[in-house]
C-alpha cells in the first residue's frame, strides 16, 4: 500500500523537475537569442563576419536545397495526380502542389536541412572553440564572443533561410511540373493556371515568416548548445562537443516541427 502511494508523488516529483528544467532553458535560450540580436546593431564590424556566415550557411547549402526540392516536388506531383485522379480533379495538381510547398514543406524542409547541415556545423565549432579555450582567449583580447561568434550567425540566418525556401519552392514546382506534365501528361496550361489562381499573397508571407522563424531559432539552438559544450553534465572534452552537435540537431528538429504547429495555428 505505501508502493502504491509512493508512485504517483514519484512520477509527480519527476514531472516537476522535468517542467522547471524545461522552462529553465527555455528561458535561458531566449535571453541568449535576445543577447546575439542585440549585438547586431553595434557597428559595421559585423558584416565581414555576416558575409562568411551567408556564405557558409547559404551558398554552401544550396546543391543540398535543390536537390532535396526537386525531389520532393517529383514525389508531390507523383501521389498527388493518383490521389485526384480517383475524383477526376488532376487539373487540380498545380495547386496541390504549389500549397503544399509554400505552406508547408518548403519552410520545414528547407530548415530540417539546414540543419543537418549549417546547424550541426555551428554546433560544433563553436563547441570546439569552447573546449580549447578560444573563446576564453577572445575575452582577453577584449572581444565579444557573442557578438563575434552569435550575432553574424543569426543575422546570416534570417537572410538565408528565406531565400533558399524561396528557391526550395520553386524548384518543388519545377518537379511536379516533371512528374504531372512530362510523365502523367497533365494539361500545361493547366498546371501553371492552378499555380498562379490558387497561391496568394498571404500563402507566401506565412512561408517567409516561418522560415524567417525556423532560422532564428536553429541558430539560436545550434550556438547555444556549443557555446555551452562545457556546462554538460553528460561527458567533456571531445565527448562533450558531439554530443552537443547531437543535441543540436534533435533540439532544433522538435522546435521546428512544434514552432511550425503553432505558427499555422496563427497564421490559418
């Protein structure tokens, strides 16, 4: 009987300390993120570091972004025309098509795979730089590691992120246009019609937020989690930076999925 009494305050007391270490580094990650932005606007200085960053996480991520787009929009096209085929909707497919990436997929997608590959790559740097010290060593020479290390990474995230959905999406378009049009021989003119009666204004916006969200908040994820590889209770050294990097990458995975919920709760 004092078993059984003694499991639900258990399972209470486990939930409890779940919940406060959760909000706990909710509410930390946030004033991180509030720290890197501010820094955005201390000077020019900035910028050169901005530049390597758009080139790192953006053009280095582009081959990833088409060839991720393409494909998918092959495969939207592909179960969309037999899913419309059994009502005789197939001249429906271009919007089918088009408002599934914009809405949806081509921001999700395109900040899944940046992810994987700028955010683990953000992780781990600075993780590295934690653990040998080097962002000891820029405090010594009177250098901000957050505005040094956060600031142009977030700012070259909010720029690239809705661009490379921007391109995401329109290649996605381009390989329905394959799959529909060249192998199912769907009507061109209709294909296209569907796109540009059915897509609004408010359809594009919503994708630009999110991805403009999603950005913001991989980064924040991804630098937050190496710049304090050295706070894990879990391993150190070495360890320490991959398993920062893993939980980088499953962090900002959840977040994107769940932020992604609420947004179009907003946004619908």
């Amino acid at each position: 009987m004092t078993k059984l009494l003694t499991l639900p305050s258990a399972m209470c007391g486990f939930m409890g300390r779940w919940s406060m270490t959760a909000i706990d580094s909710v509410g930390e990650m946030t004033l991180f993120m509030l720290v890197g932005l501010s820094h955005i606007f201390c000077g020019a200085r900035i910028f050169p570091r901005t530049l390597q960053q758009l080139y790192a996480i953006g053009f280095k991520s582009l081959f990833v972004i088409l060839l991720i787009g393409i494909f998918c929009g092959m495969v939207l096209g592909l179960q969309g025309y037999y899913t419309l085929v059994q009502f005789g909707s197939v001249g429906l497919l271009g919007s089918a098509v088009s408002l599934s990436l914009i809405r949806e997929l081509g921001p999700v997608l395109t900040a899944i795979m940046l992810t994987g590959r700028a955010g683990s790559s953000m992780a781990a740097e600075i993780g590295v730089m934690r653990i040998t010290d080097q962002i000891d060593a820029l405090y010594v020479m009177d250098i901000n590691p957050m505005a040094y290390l956060v600031s142009p990474r977030l700012l070259a995230a909010m720029i690239s992120f809705p661009l490379l959905t921007a391109i995401f999406d329109v290649i996605g378009i381009v390989g329905g246009y394959l799959t529909g049009v060249l192998m199912l021989n769907i009507n061109e003119g209709a294909y296209f019609y569907r796109i540009a009666s059915s897509v609004t204004m408010s359809d594009l916006t919503g994708g630009f937020i999110k991805s403009f969200a999603f950005g913001l908040l991989v980064t924040t994820v991804c630098c937050h989690q190496g710049y304090n590889t050295h706070q894990r209770r879990d391993s150190v050294g070495p360890e320490a930076v991959g398993n920062a990097t893993t939980s980088a990458v499953v962090i900002s995975c959840v977040l994107i999925l769940a932020s992604d919920y609420v947004l179009t709760s907003f946004l619908l």
